[in-house]
C-alpha cells in the first residue's frame, strides 16, 4: 500500500489540448507545496482564490485554485484543486514544479483509496464511483450514482443489524442456558429470523445478477444461414462497417466482433460464419465455431430469409436454439413477399428488418423491451454489479444457508453462530470495515488516474 503520509498530485482531467485542465493536491503538505510556486500565498482556509504560478520568477500560468482543509474534503486531506490552462505541455510543466515543490505523482485511483482509508467512503461508494467513471449504459449509471451516493448502502447496515441480532439471541443461550424463555430466541424464532435474512440476500444477489449481465454486455450470437445478412445486422447495430458485406455466401469465415450499449442494457455482439453444407475445410471450420457459440450466447439473434423458412439447415439451427433466448430477424424485409402474420406465428420474437438501409428499430425495440430492467431502474434496492461484490454477498448467502440447514437438523446451537460469524466476516469485507491491504490497492489500481 502507498504511504498515506505523502502529498500526491494527478491530473483530474485528461491531458490534452483542451480550454481548462484541472489537477488535484491532496495531503498534509498541499498548502505549503502549493505556496511555494505562488507569489501570493493561499491561506489554509477553505475558499477559492485567483493566482499567477511562478517557476522561480517566470511566470508559468494564472489559475484558480479551489482550497479544502482536512477533513471537509473528498479524501479527508487537505486538497487543492487547480484549474489552469489546457494543453499538454503547460499542464505538465505545471505537475512537474509541483513535484519538484515536495509531492509525489498519484497512483490510479489512490485518491479515491485514501477517502475510503480515511472513512469518507465505503468501499461500496468507492466502486460506485468507479462504475459512475465508465458507465456504458442508463442502467449502470443509475446504479453507479445510488451506489457512490451510499443511498442504498443501508441494506448493508441493515443486513449487518439483523444478522447481529440473531447472532446475540444464540450468544445469550449459549452463556446463560438456564435462561431457555428469552423473547424471540425459540428455534422456531431464530429459524423464522434466518429464513428472512436468506431471502433478503437472496433477492440482492438475483437483483444484481441481472444487472451485471445487462451492464458488462449479454454475450449475443448473430446466427444464420449464409448471405442472409448477418453481417449487415452487425454493422447497423455498430453504425459502422466493421464486417465484410457481399453478395457471396460464406464470405464471413471467422468471428467479427463489436459492442452497443442501449438504454439499459450493453450487447457483446458476435457475427459468426454463415451455416450451410459445404466441403470447404476452412469455412466448416468457422461453422463449428457458430454452433459453439449458439451454446455459449446468452441472447441470440437468428437471420432468416423469408423464402428458406423450412429448409434444412434453418430447422437444424432452430434445434440448436431449444432452450436458448433468441430474436428471430427477417432482413431484407424490403424484399419479403411472404405473409408477414405466417412467419410470426411460426418462430419466436419476430422482427423484420432491413440492415442494408439501416431499418432495424424494430429488431432495437424487441432488444429493449426483453431486457427493459425497469424494475431495477425504478427501485431503491441496493444492487451490486461487481464480480467480487456479488462474489462475497454470494458466501454470506452460503452460510446463512448452512446455519438455516443446521439449526433445521437440531444441531448445537454453537454450531449454528459459527456460520453466522463467517456470514457477519464477508459482510464487513463488503463495505471494507475489515480488509486485506493487498486486496484494497488491487481494488483501487483499476480505477484511472486522478481519482
């Protein structure tokens, strides 16, 4: 872990050729550091003031430096905030005097580690903060302002608060048995408790599930027969043309892959070869890697030609899908002369299209409304979409399972609050009121520089 004791300096903003950059001081020695390139002193006091920065006695740029005494800052430390001149040169030139003056270069994200080091965040604030930074949707920029908010944080604490409570009721019977009437510790009591606590952390960890497949991007197969536009999909959901487009079948031989983001949910898309009988090694290569991949979607969007509906290899790429979550797409819809209501009644979530004139709303509308996620958009509900966060909520679930199990077997009671403590333990690491200091500057490392 860093020394918390040194006063660190970063850029806050990109450094580039821009109107304004802003660069951030944080640390006991942030005045005297800042003092030391100023001909007129900022007061440690906070306020914002107006300054010329001198190197020796050139003038290097007139800034305006927003001034916060410890603790009233976001790092608990004293902080200054300089908002100079953009421009990569003059923002670096900038950074290196205030280095040369007694600070050291921030590590990623040790700003943001020391607010939560000092206790102004937890470490749920801290990775909203991060999600906040790189939302890729409405969905994780909602969850990223509650969760940095601490809004929603109190299910924590309250989580925390109840599993406390049952601990206690077993504690009491354990170090006083001949007190067997205490109100509320029965074993149908502490067993009603823990079955409610299961399900309140059941239902955070199904909330949050969903979330981070709709946030980190539902892996999504383009599947279908050759030359029926698939590729062309591709590039109309990219707005770009990333795949090869021709009229040749079985031009798409590898993976061609790309990313959208939507209101609420990201797709991790995935153009695939073209399924047919063919003899040509190389594309059956790439053809096995497409039905791989119908295994491996969690969303797929089959392409079909309207005059091919019932042929072979689109009844065999309809078995494949069995089971799976799939949007049936007619492209070139332009073209279609078939009875539109005869297909629809015929496949599963029909949509028509034409990618090659870049009509595809209703194939965006059908994505939408299967992963509308209103209900985790309109709620209050604390959701986690963190691997490691829900990683950890997931074993507080496992041994608050295994009491339940315990206590519904009659076991010793002392057995039943070993698993209670373990569930109490992987609560505190949540929030990081106990940690390993390795894992804390690993959690922080992924962060970008200046936060």
């Amino acid at each position: 872990m860093a020394k918390i004791v040194d006063t660190i300096v970063a850029p806050s903003t990109t450094i580039t050729t821009q109107a304004i950059a802003l660069i951030r001081i944080s640390g006991d020695d942030a005045f005297s550091i800042i003092n030391k390139l100023l001909k007129k002193e900022v007061p440690q006091t906070k306020g914002i003031y107006f300054r010329q920065i001198f190197d020796k006695d050139k003038l290097v740029d007139e800034v305006v430096i927003n001034a916060f005494v410890n603790p009233s800052s976001f790092t608990g430390e004293n902080t200054i905030e300089i908002a100079c001149h953009g421009g990569i040169l003059n923002t670096n030139r900038i950074i290196k005097l205030i280095i040369s003056a007694g600070a050291r270069m921030a590590q990623k994200g040790e700003f943001s580690q020391r607010a939560f080091l000092n206790g102004k965040i937890d470490l749920i604030q801290a990775e909203g903060i991060n999600d906040l930074i790189h939302a890729t949707n409405d969905l994780a920029l909602k969850i990223g302002i509650d969760n940095m908010s601490g809004t929603n944080n109190k299910a924590i604490f309250s989580l925390k608060e109840n599993l406390m409570d049952v601990i206690s009721r077993i504690q009491v019977s354990i170090d006083y048995p001949d007190y067997d009437d205490v109100e509320g510790s029965s074993i149908e009591d502490l067993t009603k408790l823990l079955e409610k606590l299961n399900d309140q952390v059941t239902k955070l960890i199904v909330r949050s599930k969903l979330a981070n497949k709709s946030v980190t991007g539902i892996k999504t197969a383009i599947i279908g027969q050759t030359n029926v536009g698939k590729s062309s999909i591709l590039n109309a959901l990219l707005d770009e043309d990333k795949a090869i487009v021709t009229d040749i079948p079985g031009t798409t031989r590898d993976i061609v892959e790309g990313q959208i983001s939507l209101e609420t949910v990201t797709l991790n898309l995935i153009d695939t070869a073209g399924i047919r009988e063919t003899k040509d090694i190389v594309e059956n290569l790439g053809i096995k890697k497409s039905k791989d991949l119908i295994k491996q979607a969690d969303l797929v969007l089959f392409v079909v030609n309207s005059d091919r509906v019932d042929d072979h290899d689109n009844l065999e790429i309809l078995n494949e899908l069995n089971g799976k979550t799939y949007i049936t797409i007619f492209n070139k819809s332009d073209l279609l002369k078939e009875d539109k209501n005869k297909l629809i009644n015929e496949y599963k979530n029909v949509v028509f299209t034409s990618a090659i004139n870049n009509d595809i709303d209703q194939l965006i509308e059908k994505i939408q409304e299967m992963y509308s996620n209103e209900e985790i958009l309109k709620s209050d509900e604390l959701v986690l979409i963190n691997l490691s966060q829900i990683a950890l909520i997931e074993q507080v679930k496992e041994k608050i399972d295994q009491s339940l199990n315990a206590i519904k077997s009659s076991m010793p009671i002392d057995i039943v609050n070993v698993d209670l403590y373990a569930a109490w333990d992987f609560l505190n690491e949540l929030i990081g009121e106990q940690y390993d200091e390795e894992i804390i500057d690993n959690i922080f490392k992924k962060y970008c520089l200046g936060k």
